[in-house]
C-alpha cells in the first residue's frame, strides 16, 4: 500500500468527520454485489466498522503526514522579516527541525565537558539557558526569564540593510509569539540596559521583531520587507539553496554587498596609510578592489549537524575565490592515493596558466610588471617562470604526513642538515615525472645542497615522491586507499572534482590529538570523540563550494 504525500504543508490538524471527496464510499462486496452499502443489520454493524476504519487509518495517514512535515521543516525565518534590499545576514536557528536537534545531541553529548557543563536534551529550553548565562554577567538583577519567555521565539537574525543612506543600517530580528508581550517585554530589556527610546527603537509585525538605530529606520525596513521580502528574493533563494539543507546558522552576501564591501575596504585602508607601508601605488589599489568585487554575483554559507558531525557549506561567486584557484577538478587525484592510515594530507589542482594569474594579481598591489616580478623570482629560483613551476605541481599534488610523524623531528639536531632528520613526510606529485625531475634538479643546483634531503625524488611513471624519507617515498609512489577509507569519505565532499582538498585523521597511529594534552586528563576526554576533519572545494555550473565538516565517533 502506499500514500501520496501532499507537496504542500498539512493542514492544521489531522483529518476527521466530514465525507470524502467525491462523495459516500463504495464498499467492494466479495460476494460480488454492485458496490453500495448492505442494508441488512450484520451489514450494517460491519459498515460502520468499515466506516470508523476509514476514518481511523485516513486520520492515521494525516497525523503521520503533520508529523514527518514538522519533524523535518525549519519553520518561519528571520529572511521574512527583511528587505529584498538587504546586502548581509546572519541567522541563528534554536529550533531546527527535528534530524537537526538529534544530530545535535549526538554529536555533542560525546563531549564530557557539553554534559557536565550544559547537559541539554531535546524538550530543554536553551533559551533558557542562554538567558542564564548572559544573567550571570550584566547586571540585570531585576529581569527574569519569565519576563521573556511568554513572548521570545527561537530564531534571530542580524542584517545589514540598504536604506538609502551612505552606510547600511544594522537591523536586528527577533521572532515573538505575542506581540504584545514582546512590546513590554523589549521595554524592559532596554531600560535593564540603561537606554531609551533615541538608543533602541522596534516594529513588531506578527511573529516578528525589528530591531535598529532609531525609529524611522526600523520602520522603513519594516515597509520594505512587507512589499519585498528578501525570503522571496531571487538571489537569496539561489544562494542558500546552492549551501544547501538548512541547520542552526545561515549566512548570505547579496550581490551588492560586493561593491559594498571594496568602498569600505577602500575607506579603511586610506585612513590606516596601509597601501602606502605596502610599498604599492595608493591611487591604483582602490580600483583595483572595486574591480575585484564589482561583478560579485553572492554568496551563501550554511552550518548544520549532520552525520554524527558538524559541517559549514558554502556557496559563492568563484571569483570571490580566485576562480583560477578553485576551478581545477584533480585535486583529490593525488590525495586518494595516499596510504589509508594517513594522519594528514593537502590536494590540490590548479587550472592551466594559474601561476600567470597570481603574479598578476600581485603584480597589481606592488606596481611592478607581472614579466618583471617572474623575471625577478625566477631567477632567485633558477627557473623558467611560469612553466617550470606548473611543471612541478603536475596535474595533481599532495602534502601527506604519515601515521608515525614525530613532530619533534621537524626541529633539525645541532650540526644536522636542515631536513635530515625528518620521517614520515613527503609530497605525492602526479604528472611527467621526467620533466619533474628536471625542475627539480634546477632547483636543488641553485639551492647548492644546503637543502639536500627536502628535495630528494624518485619516481614511478607517472608518479614523483618528494622528501627526506626514503622509506616513506617508497610508499607514496605506491597506490594507497586513502580515497576508500571510511574516515576520508565521512569528511571529504566531492573528492572526485574537487579543486582543493585537506584532511586529518585524529585517530591515525596511537591517537595522535588525545596524546597533544599529555598528562591532562579532561582535556585528553574531551578530544577523543574528533575522528576526523575534512575540506574540499570545487566548482560546479559557475559556483564555488567547499564543505568544512568535522566527525566524532
């Protein structure tokens, strides 16, 4: 049997009474009757029974519906309450849908020190406790949570709003129950701060509160979200939904934010003198940085508990980013291939001309030319700039720590090489490894051995290892599981078209973090449950991602 679930959300309450739609039931006879209702006393009483079935099971369907919808929806937000013309928001979430909560708790009930210190669970009131602690350090003797609570919602929001006006408005948004209560209530908070109606003034419009400087603002923003709502606004819901699910905290730049920002950026630094310590030409820069973010097209983030872990998703325009630096779909390649008990790793791939685009861009702040700046370092280096070093990062290329690392190695011993004695580190290069080799040998001549050891190689077709290890570089030239592993995939997004990559096992070789507390026993309790950290970026359709998650287990 099966049921269609109604796109939209249920009704307020389960189904009951009434006919439904189309008309009385027909009843199916196995005695093979036309279909209407037996008029007989047994088939009367078996009607009925059928009947209150019907209506049990179609109420039965309803409720399980209301429930699975209000297990699952994040409610009303603060977006809402806002203008289309707002150009940065900050939402905080205290009651997330139900997945979201017992993630929560799954999560942090593995810390000893989230229950010894807070010991929340799913029906507590972590308003209540917020209030508490904020209680404990102003001087508010005379307010209670009992002043609040009758009217306080679970969700906030800080924005920073377009008015009109030289300098964006800050506007806070409280969601309210009653508004009444939430009239009185915020009177209360604003004389417990010492203020008065020219320090703090509000518009409170249903199930929100709008928050702000003076009273001609706050009721500007209020007439403008009732006529654009930045919930209905086509770059925010593009945005947050390229971030993805929602969680306990939402973050959005609009694309007007950008040039926003550079007249700010711009501002500041004028007033600091920093482009003229910089060495670069005070004139140019600010176009430059009005260049950089006049395209920008927005930007979402989302964190959320998902998994037994915590994750931060973000969406943006890639050339926020650096596109040259983010739009490469390799970076896993060489990272995948690592042992599967890797402590750490770094990948990445870039897009061809990549080292053209960084000298350009420093070439812009420093007022040199970019052949100058490549003629210059190059020749410190003993390399043909830009070729050389696109040859030597290859297609693919990882940074990889072994299970064993002995920090204590990367400290040279007196009279030692620098380098000689560390173990268990190396570099993990995919591409031609006869062109590598030959960059690096220009290297390691014009270093004239004082680096000998770093940049000792040995190569297996398409594969070149790098490092003092010997031993270690055997094993990168092998190909390893780390891409397989059950840690690495918990932790990395879209490892196969990923740009960058980072990744850290907390529970390689004997539990490397828990041992950084040493003798700390609370501490030592407290960092056990990490398992691991991942981050990856890529691109896709003309948007950046990248997913910062950490897991415990």
């Amino acid at each position: 049997m099966s049921f269609d679930v109604p796109a939209g959300p249920p009704p307020s309450e389960p189904p009951h009474g009434g006919l439904p739609p189309g008309g009385p039931v027909e009843y199916l006879d196995s005695r093979g009757g036309d279909g209407t209702p037996p008029t007989s006393s047994g088939g009367g009483r078996r009607t009925t029974v059928i009947a209150v079935a019907a209506l049990v099971g179609a109420a039965a369907v309803g409720g399980a519906a209301w429930a699975a919808w209000s297990f699952f929806s994040t409610g009303a937000q603060p977006a809402e309450a806002l203008p289309a013309s707002t150009l940065g928001y900050v939402s905080i979430d205290l009651d997330p849908s139900g997945g979201q909560k017992i993630e929560a708790l799954r999560t942090l009930k593995q810390f000893p020190a989230f229950e010894d210190e807070i010991g929340l669970d799913t029906d507590d009131d972590i308003r209540e406790w917020i209030f508490d602690e904020i209680q404990g350090e102003t001087e508010c003797a005379g307010l209670d949570y009992g002043d609040i609570e009758p009217w306080l919602g679970d969700r906030f929001a800080v924005a920073a709003v377009d008015t009109g006006d030289d300098q964006p408005a800050p506007v806070f948004v409280i969601q309210v129950s009653d508004a009444d209560a939430a009239d009185e209530g915020l009177g209360k908070l604003r004389e417990c701060g010492g203020g008065g109606p020219d320090d703090v003034a509000w518009s409170i419009d249903g199930d929100w509160a709008l928050l702000g400087e003076d009273q001609k603002t706050v009721d500007g923003v209020a007439a403008d979200a009732a006529d654009s709502s930045l919930a209905d606004d086509d770059d925010f819901q593009q945005w947050t939904g390229a971030a993805g699910d929602g969680g306990i905290m939402s973050m959005y730049a609009a694309p007007a934010a950008g040039k926003a920002l550079a007249d700010g950026l711009t501002e500041d630094l004028a007033a600091l003198g920093g482009l003229d310590e910089l060495g670069g030409d005070p004139a140019a820069a600010p176009d430059e940085l009005t260049e950089a973010f006049k395209d920008f097209k927005g930007a979402a983030a989302t964190v959320r508990f998902d998994d037994g872990g915590l994750e931060l998703e973000l969406a943006a325009d890639p050339a926020a980013t650096g596109r040259d630096l983010t739009a490469g779909d390799e970076g896993a390649e060489a990272v995948s291939t690592l042992p599967d008990d890797t402590a750490a790793a770094i990948g990445m791939s870039f897009e061809e001309g990549w080292v053209t685009d960084i000298f350009d861009q420093v070439a812009k702040s420093s007022g040199e030319s970019t052949d100058d700046l490549m003629s210059e370092i190059g020749t410190q280096l003993g390399l043909d700039l830009p070729g050389d070093l696109e040859t030597l990062l290859g297609e693919s290329v990882a940074v990889a720590v072994d299970a064993d690392f002995d920090p204590s190695s990367v400290m040279p011993s007196p009279g030692s090489e620098a380098g000689s004695g560390l173990t268990g580190i190396g570099v993990k290069v995919l591409g031609d490894s006869n062109d590598i080799g030959g960059v690096l040998d220009k290297l390691r001549a014009t270093a004239g051995g004082a680096d000998e050891g770093i940049l000792d190689s040995d190569a297996k077709g398409d594969v070149v290892a790098i490092g003092p290890d010997a031993s270690y570089r055997a094993v990168l030239l092998e190909d390893g599981g780390l891409g397989d592993s059950e840690a690495f995939e918990s932790v990395v997004e879209h490892a196969d078209d990923a740009a960058a990559i980072v990744y850290i096992n907390f529970d390689a070789g004997d539990g490397w973090l828990a041992e950084l507390a040493g003798d700390d026993a609370e501490v030592r309790d407290n960092l056990a449950p990490l398992k691991a950290l991942g981050m990856s970026s890529w691109v896709d359709d003309d948007v950046a991602h990248a997913v910062i998650k950490v897991t415990t287990g």
